[in-house]
C-alpha cells in the first residue's frame, strides 16, 4: 500500500471513531444537528478498496502519461509487451523514465481518482482550507 492509499486509510478510520465516540455522547440527546451532518461525510468517505482498482481507472490515467493510452486488453500484456508499449508511447515528461515507474504513476493517478470519486472530497477541502 502507498503512502497516500495509508493517508486516506487512516483518515477514514479516524473519521469512523469521532462518529462513533459522537453516538456515544450524544445517545440522550437529539444527535440529529451533529450525526446526520458527520454521518453524510462519512457516506461520502467509504474508504476505497484494492478490488476498485478497475481497468477503465488505469486506461484513463495511462493517457496523461503516455501519447495513447492503454489499450482495453493491456491486463493481457506480458512485462515485456507492457514494457514496450510504454517506451513506445511516452510523452516529452516520461521520456527517459523506467516503465515501472511510468506503471507506478499510472496506477497513482487512477488510484487517486477513485479515491476522489467515492467520496474523499472533504479531504481535499479540508486540505485547501489550511
């Protein structure tokens, strides 16, 4: 797991625990005005998993990396074959780089957007915010 991937892991179960310490304080009372709000955020913070990792997520990020992005069948590429179609295919900024590390901002990026798309948008508020 990548540093960022441990970042929105560990923000997420920390979200998790002020929720429930939350329930807990506010059991007597109507938890209405603080729950719904926190719990809408964390909706919005499901923590995204390694089994989203989809192939639509890689093609669409290889395309910021490379002048054609992955074809849909690239799961299929030996190392060899995946390899060769980065060298083939690098823009001006990944000229000159190893194609596992092209690979490795491929997978960052795609990984990042799914993060965004299931719901991590507090955190790039709250980031902003600062």
């Amino acid at each position: 797991m990548n540093s960022i991937q441990e970042q929105y892991k560990e923000l997420y179960e920390n979200f998790q625990s002020v929720v429930d310490h939350l329930r807990t304080v506010y059991e007597g009372d109507d938890p209405d005005n603080y729950l719904d709000q926190l719990q809408c955020q964390l909706d919005k913070a499901r923590p995204v998993s390694d089994e989203s990792d989809t192939t639509e997520d890689v093609i669409w990020a290889s395309g910021h990396f490379l002048t054609i992005p992955f074809p849909l069948n690239f799961r299929h590429f030996s190392d060899e074959e995946l390899n060769e179609y980065i060298d083939n295919h690098s823009t001006e900024s990944t000229e000159g780089y190893e194609p596992e590390d092209v690979v490795e901002m491929i997978d960052d990026l795609a990984w990042s957007m799914r993060a965004y798309n299931n719901g991590f948008r507090f955190w790039k508020e709250e980031v902003s915010n600062e």
